[in-house]
C-alpha cells in the first residue's frame, strides 16, 4: 500500500510540473523508459543495486536520457526518482500518471476480456456501447481468454459487465445447487 501511495504523490508531482498539453508526450517517455528498465535486466540490476555508487548510477542514466531525447522535464523527473532511489516503483508511477490523465480528459480504460478474438469493428461497438452506459470516454485494453467460453467480461473501473457463457452456466450451477 505504501508503494501506491508514493507513486501517487510522485505522478501528482509531475502533472503539477509538466503543462497539461504535453502529459500524453510525457506518458510516451515514461512508457518508453519503462519499456528499457523492465526488458533490460541488466539495467535494472545496475538501478536498483546498493552497490553501484549513486554518482556511477547518475552518469548512466544521463547516457541513456542523451540518447532517447526526452524533455528535460522528465529527465529532471528522472533523475530525482534515481536519488530518491524510486525507480523500482516508476510501473506503479505510470500507472497513476496515466489515471491523472484519463480523469483530466474524462477518460477512462475499459478492460474488455472475450471468449473469441473480434473484429475492429465489434471491439468499436462494443466500446461505444460501454462509453454510452458509463458515459465516459472510453479506451479499451482487449484480451482474449477462450476459458470464459462465449461472450465477454468488460471491466470500467470498478464496475464489471460479464456477458460470459461462463458466469451464466455458474449461476445456473449454484441455482441448482440450492434448491437441491
């Protein structure tokens, strides 16, 4: 819990740092230093190890950030998250970042978990249906998961739409099971 406390504050910060129209270029960095930091385990041995000397840590981070050319808001970001050694928690950082910014724009992910790959065009539908009942600006995560047989299960917030074949056939078991 301390964990997601910390990232909120941190990704609060920034939204306070950075101008409002340049938060979806500041998410793509974020994102994009992420990406590096949780593929390259090497890199992320080096951050996070107590052994590497913060001045030794600084001097590669800054090799990194010259390469990538991110705005010198986020390098600043960066660099304080390295001394305040911070960077393991920069996902949870993300993650809140991304949320201050859906709450800006009345924004919200929808999590869409269906039994059969769909089209565009279904996957179009069924988020203008959910934007329409939640009435929210909608950006859906798809994942397919064959185990809930037919249909789907969608999650906007924390409220959960399950249209599964799934679900259905468990409610009918635990009907049959009570007035057994």
């Amino acid at each position: 819990m301390e964990k997601i406390v910390i990232a909120e504050r941190y990704a609060e910060a920034l939204s306070h740092v950075v101008e409002q129209k340049q938060w979806d270029k500041v998410l793509n960095e974020l994102e994009t230093f992420e990406t590096l930091f949780l593929e390259i385990d090497d890199l992320r041995e080096y951050f996070v190890s107590p052994i590497v000397p913060e001045d030794e840590k600084a001097k590669v981070l800054d090799k990194i950030l010259k390469k990538v050319r991110f705005i010198p808001e986020v390098d600043s970001f960066f660099h304080i998250l390295l001394q305040k050694d911070r960077l393991v928690i920069l996902p949870e950082i993300i993650k809140t970042f991304r949320e201050i910014i859906q709450d800006a724009q009345n924004m919200e992910t929808a999590i869409i978990r269906c039994a059969v790959e769909m089209t565009e065009e279904e996957i179009v539908n069924i988020v203008k249906k959910l934007s329409e009942m939640t009435d929210r600006t909608l950006r859906a995560e798809i994942s397919h998961e064959p185990e809930l047989l037919c249909g789907l299960v969608a999650q906007v917030g924390h409220v959960i739409y399950d249209m599964s074949l799934k679900s259905k056939l468990k409610k009918i078991e635990r009907t049959l099971h009570k007035n057994l």
